[in-house]
C-alpha cells in the first residue's frame, strides 16, 4: 500500500497541551530547536494527533508541530480533539445560532469542559483561534508512508475506501464534509452495522470502532458512567468475543460474555506493513499490542509520559524502540 523507502520515522503520541512533555521528548530523541523549528538531521516525526484540550499549553504545541510540519520536519494525522475542535468553531448549515459541535444547554456545556483549557489558550473566536482551526483541516484522516501506516483510533480499510472519494486529495475533510463527519444520523444507533457513512468513517477512524453490549451487560467508563457500548481492540487479529474484543481493563473484560461479536466488528486488517495510533490512553510500561501493531498514547494528558516510537524501517516491531518523557520544566 505504500512504498518502501529510507526514511527513519519517529512516531509521538497524543500531546494533549504538554508542550514541555513535547519539547523533552523532542530534545531525548535528537531534535533542536532552529529557525524553521524542531528537527532531527536524519530523521522525520509523525504526530498522531490530539494535540490541544487538557493541557494549558495547546497553543504552544500546535506552534511546534505546524512548524514542524511546515518545514518537512513532520508529518500528522488528526486526532478526534482536532475534530471536535473544528466542528466547535464551525457554525451549523442549517441551524442559525448554533454550532456543528453544540456551545449551549447540558451538552454543550459537557463540551465546553472538555474544550475549556485550549479555548482559555487561544482566545475563543479570535484570529488566532480560526487560524489554527482552518490549520487542522490540512490534516489527513490517515497517512501510508514508507513502509508503516499512520492513524489516530482504528485502521479500517473498508471505511477508509469508501471515504477516501469523498475527501480532498491527501485525504482531507472539506469544510463541507464536517456537518456529515460530526453530525450522527438519527437512525445511526438502529443501524448497528457494517453499512457506511461519512460520520461512521470518521468516528472509526479518529474515535475508534464501538460496538452495543449484548444486555444486560454493561461497564462503568473512567467518568464513573455506566456504558453499554465498547471499544473495539481492532489490532487483534484472533480475537473473536466480546471478551476478547472489549478495549477495557482485564478486569473489566473478564465480566463480558466469551459469546462471538458480529462480523463487522472483526476488522480484517491486510498487508504486513506495521500501523501505529494513539487514543487509547495506555498505561504502565510502553507495550505493543501485536508484532505490527503499536500504540503511542501514554496519558500523557492526564499525568503520563510522552511516548514515541522510534522507527527505522523493521517490519516487525521492537519494543525497545519506545522512548518516553515528561515535562523538564
């Protein structure tokens, strides 16, 4: 799916605001910081996404990355934060007042919580804030590099094919696609399928695959709220049961049922080249989760280390290549 090269990639996870995590993991693997910013003399960085929200420095971090970027230090994927960052600032098509993501009543104001630290940082509405948010829309859903594959949540192939037509070339939303990326059909939950749309892509792609609990049975998520849908842990090929599929804690997933998921949430993932994401919010020791499969999200947003994986072109992975760091300052 892509072709094989010799460039040495560093891929960091989920930064969440924690510029000084980013600037320590920068300066442990190589990097320093120029005129044109950070950059290593022979390797390049791949960003997973889910740069701003929870840390007070978003706006640092989004300075850092896009100069990166800018200066072909950098690739970067977008992450579910940036996504839900556009459609804050986006106004509805067609609800006069009101915003794709919505700014009032109970959910919006859940939303505005959740938004609050990186909304504080760039000055809600100004130029800066909607110079940064047409930024996020040059940020691919996936990227096929030499030799790996880059993606925020879930590399789904079928959804990534079905959507790739629809999205600009280099695989970008289009500010027109955003009301159908983030607006949920009313049917959608009655639709438990295969069956795509542009909002199920997207929500795969930068949220993860989530699929309904046979009843009675349920969860309670780290928001002490009870759930009846989980995560799917789409990078094990051999799982086939809810309790070999649920993306939870052992525990957790110990108390679901060993009865076999639908089809569809078996996500049949082909070639050998390795893929790597973030999202999960991992913990503990850097792990993978499968030869050619590594996540990079270390709660780094809620305490944890920064992590990346250094990659030079293996095809099975190592978990010796993970660096890790936190904030020096």
């Amino acid at each position: 799916m892509s072709e094989r090269g010799e460039v040495s990639y560093d891929v960091i996870g989920d930064i969440h605001g924690h510029a000084g995590k980013l600037e320590a993991l920068l300066a442990k693997m190589g990097y320093r910081p120029g005129t044109d910013g950070w950059r290593h003399p022979s390797r390049t960085a791949v960003f997973v996404g889910d740069f701003i929200d929870l840390g007070e420095r978003g706006v640092d971090t989004v300075r850092i990355v896009r100069r990166m970027v800018e200066a072909g230090a950098a690739k970067a994927v977008m992450g579910n934060h940036e996504l839900n960052a556009i459609a804050w600032h986006t106004p509805h098509p067609r609800r006069p007042g009101e915003h794709l993501r919505p700014r009032h009543g109970e959910l919006g104001r859940k939303n505005r919580r959740q938004h609050q630290a990186f909304l504080a940082d760039v000055e809600e509405d100004s130029d800066q804030h909607r110079d940064i948010i047409d930024w996020f829309l040059t940020l691919p859903l996936w990227l096929e590099l030499d030799g790996l594959r880059v993606v925020h949540a879930c590399w789904h192939e079928p959804y990534m094919t079905w959507l790739s037509p629809r999205l600009r070339v280099g695989r970008f939303l289009t500010p027109d696609l955003m009301a159908e990326a983030t607006t949920e059909p009313a049917d959608h939950a009655e639709k438990d399928n295969a069956s795509p749309s542009v909002f199920k892509a997207v929500e795969a792609l930068t949220k993860g695959l989530e699929i309904p609990l046979p009843p009675p049975h349920s969860f309670i998520d780290k928001h002490k709220q009870a759930r009846n849908r989980v995560r799917v842990r789409w990078w094990d090929q051999e799982a086939r049961t809810y309790r070999q599929i649920a993306q939870l804690p052992d525990q957790q997933r110990e108390a679901l049922p060993d009865t076999e998921v639908p089809a569809h949430a078996r996500i049949k993932v082909s070639g050998d080249e390795p893929i790597f994401f973030g999202h999960y919010w991992m913990a503990g020791a850097p792990q993978l989760q499968s030869p050619t499969a590594a996540c990079v999200d270390y709660s780094a947003g809620a305490g944890g280390d920064l992590v990346a994986y250094r990659w030079d072109g293996e095809p099975t992975l190592d978990a010796s290549h993970f660096f890790s760091a936190r904030d020096a300052g």
